[in-house]
C-alpha cells in the first residue's frame, strides 16, 4: 500500500537546509522527506574553497551530521537514495529505496563544478574539491601535493589558489580568458588580485589552455598553450565553472536553461514541482550563490504554507569573495548591462571601482584590499551620481 503523501525535498544543501529550517519555524506539523544521494550531512559549500589553508578534514567541513538536522527538524531522511522516475500525474516518485509519494515536490540538487573539455583519459586524473565527496576524494592527494594545478581562474578558482598557496603550496591557474576573474571585475582590479597572489606562489597561465595531461608516477605532466609547453604537478583541481544539477528535473520532463525556471514563488511550469538555490532560475536570472539559495527557500516555506505575500526579488547581491591575501567585495554588473567602470582608488592596499550604465546610474561595483573590509565603501545602488564629486 502506498504510505501517505508528503511534502518531499530532493538535496540536503544550503537551499534544502535553510527550507526545512523556515518550514519547521512556521508550521510544525507537516510530515517532511528529505532524499540524498550521499549520506545526507550538511556542508556549507563556501567553506570548500578555504578549507586546506586552515588544515580542515572532510569530517571537519561537516557543519552538522546528517542524523543530527534530521532529528532536530523532524525530517525523515532517506540517504544514499537514487531517483530513479517521477510519475507526475500520480505524484510519485521512483527511488531506489522504494515507491515515496508527493503532495509537494522540491528540487534542490544545486550545481557541480564542470568537468573541463579534456580527453577521456584526462579526465580521471582531475579533482572537484567543491562538495564533501569531492573533497574526501581529492584531500589525500592535495595534501600530499606541494604543487597544485588549478583549471579555471574565476571567483572559486581565484578562492582555491588563494587557499593553496596560504597552506603552503606552489600554485599554477590555467584559464583561456586574458585575466583572473575577467567577467565579474575591471582589469585593474584583476591585476591587483594578481600581482598580490603571485608574491605568494600563484603562477597565472592567462589566454592559454591545458592541451593534455600524463600520468608519470604520481605526478602529472601538463601539455598547454598553443607552442606545448610543459609543466609538472602533482595534482589538478578543476574551478571550470559551475553547472546546475538538472539531472532529476530532466526526468519530471521539466525545461533546463540551463538552470530550471521558475516563478516569483519558486513554482516550476509543473504542478506541485518546485525549485530553489543553484538548480533554479528565478526572474532575474541564474545567479549561483547563497544569498539567492537563502532567500529562496524563505519564499518556498512562504508559499507551502499558504501565504502568497512573499516574493522573490531578483536584484543582485553583493558578494565576499574569500581570497584572503586581497579580500574583495563584488556587486559584478548585469550581463547586458551597457556601461563602463570608473576607478576611484587604486592604491598597493586599496582599490574602489564603480561601473555605470549609460544614464549615470550606479550599476555596479568592485572593492578590493582595505576597501572591501570598511562597510563605509559600499556605495548605495541605483541613484545617479555626479562621478567628479563622487568620493569613496
Ligand atoms: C567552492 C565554492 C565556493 C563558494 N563560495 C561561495 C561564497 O563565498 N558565497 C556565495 O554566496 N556562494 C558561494 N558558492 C556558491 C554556493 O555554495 C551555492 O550557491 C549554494 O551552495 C547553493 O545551495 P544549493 O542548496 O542550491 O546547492 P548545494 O549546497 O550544493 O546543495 C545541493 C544538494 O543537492 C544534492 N544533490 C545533487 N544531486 C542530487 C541528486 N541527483 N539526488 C539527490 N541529491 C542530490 C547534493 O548532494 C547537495 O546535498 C560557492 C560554491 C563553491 C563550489
């Protein structure tokens, strides 16, 4: 016989977590089922991108165990659970460990790093150190290595290199794009973020690609560029970009934008279907950090529980990006957002940039060293300013 429907969340990450949390603070009675395909503990995935540098152990990155959240809120947890169909007319789900059926259905699978565009055989030798299996994974060789390849110079990439080269190592950053993090901040700023990590073992390998990759021994012997030049390390750690995990929203026949689109109320084109934090779409665009994953999980506990009045605001978020050699505070512009940056300062320790669309509005901007730790230099958005009396 098929046990009662319940509301069921596909995830145990940030977005899952803080909904299972605001679910429980507005209504405690409603029967809950969490799915993981792991063993279901939680980790706050930020954390992954400075963890070597403070010597931490997966077990450490283990914010709280699995039976630990599961008891406190109440949630009956199935781990190590695959998805193997959804019936969504019937509203029920096909797993592994048996038939569960829905009322509600939340998807929040997140996002994984990109395997880059090697050959088979080099792939096996890349290492994802951005989730707790990746990380138990890839932790005996990164710590074993004392020289690190990194594949991707973008923020978890420029995070990762900051990180290795603080515990010690010798750093090499491959990206095919002209300057570190070349999408999100002015080139001034890039350089900065350069020239500070260098001085501490980074090696930047800019406009160029890794070509191939051997194994000789327990090294790995590193063909780029386009004249083969040659490098060895003794591991590779893909920063290649993050993908939505859609896998499991392919299979309820839903449409990927990659990421799943969804309305102001986190509500999919399916009915009973929902998506929150890095699997989801939601008006505004597909931004892949906590602040959304956050607040989307507190417009999903607003509408399961019958209260319309909250909506998801998809205005930008600043973000902190934890390359603690030269901390930087980023509001990057919006992809199609015509206009130019302005460099206030631009100093050894210091760095304020303002980007302004084509109506002097303040759009944008980009802090770096002293600046980005003093709330005093976080300008308000969207006023315009006069740029010649604008002092940060
Ligand atoms: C290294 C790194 C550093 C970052 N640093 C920052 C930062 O400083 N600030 C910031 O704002 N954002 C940062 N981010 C982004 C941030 O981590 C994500 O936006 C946030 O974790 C999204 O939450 P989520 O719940 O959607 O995904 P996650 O927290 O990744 O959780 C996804 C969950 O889904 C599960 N899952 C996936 N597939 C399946 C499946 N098929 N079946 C069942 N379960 C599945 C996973 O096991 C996991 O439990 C960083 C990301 C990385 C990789």
């Amino acid at each position: 016989m098929m046990p009662s429907r319940t509301l069921c969340i596909i995830g145990t990450g940030v977005a899952a977590i803080a909904l299972m949390q605001e679910l429980r603070r507005r209504d405690t009675d409603t029967p809950i089922t969490a799915i993981a395909m792991d063993a279901g503990h939680y980790s706050y995935r930020p954390n992954f991108s400075a963890a070597m540098a403070r010597k931490l152990s997966p077990t450490d990155l283990i914010t709280e165990a699995a039976e630990v959240w599961s008891k406190r809120l109440e949630i009956e947890l199935h781990a190590f659970a695959g998805i193997l169909g959804i019936d969504v007319e019937a509203r029920i789900l096909r797993t592994t460990k048996g038939l569960i059926a829905y009322q509600d259905l939340v998807l929040a699978t997140g996002s994984r790093t990109r395997m880059p565009e090697f050959g088979i055989d080099a792939r096996s030798a890349i290492l994802f150190a951005d989730n707790l299996p990746g990380y138990s994974d890839a932790y005996p060789t990164l710590q074993a290595a004392s020289h690190v390849a990194i594949v991707g110079a973008g923020l978890v990439g420029c995070e990762f290199a900051d990180d290795l080269a603080r515990s010690g190592r010798r750093v090499t950053v491959f990206d095919p794009a002209p300057r570190p993090m070349a999408r999100l901040i002015p080139e001034q700023l890039s350089h900065r973020l350069a020239t500070t990590l260098s001085t501490h073992g980074v090696q930047w390998e800019m406009g160029t690609s890794i070509q191939n990759i051997e194994k000789i021994g327990s090294r790995r012997l590193v063909t780029f560029g386009s004249t083969e030049k040659f490098l060895q390390v003794d591991a590779i750690l893909s920063a290649a970009g993050l993908i939505p995990n859609t896998a499991i929203a392919e299979l309820a026949g839903l449409e990927c934008l990659p990421a799943v689109p969804v309305d102001a109320h986190m509500a999919t084109s399916c009915p009973n279907i929902y998506a929150i934090g890095d699997v989801a779409q939601p008006p505004g665009g597909w931004r892949p950090f906590v602040a959304g994953a956050q607040q989307g999980a507190k417009v999903l506990a607003a509408r399961l529980t019958g209260d319309r009045n909250v909506h998801f605001d998809g205005t930008p978020k600043p973000i902190s990006v934890k390359t603690r050699l030269f901390p930087m505070r980023l509001l990057p512009p919006g992809v199609n957002v015509p206009g130019q940056w302005h460099i206030v300062v631009d100093r050894f320790d210091d760095f304020v940039a303002h980007f302004f669309d084509k109506q002097g509005h303040l759009q944008a901007y980009a802090l770096g060293g002293n600046a980005a730790k003093n709330p005093d230099h976080w300008p308000p958005l969207g006023e315009p300013i006069n740029r010649e009396s604008y002092h940060a």
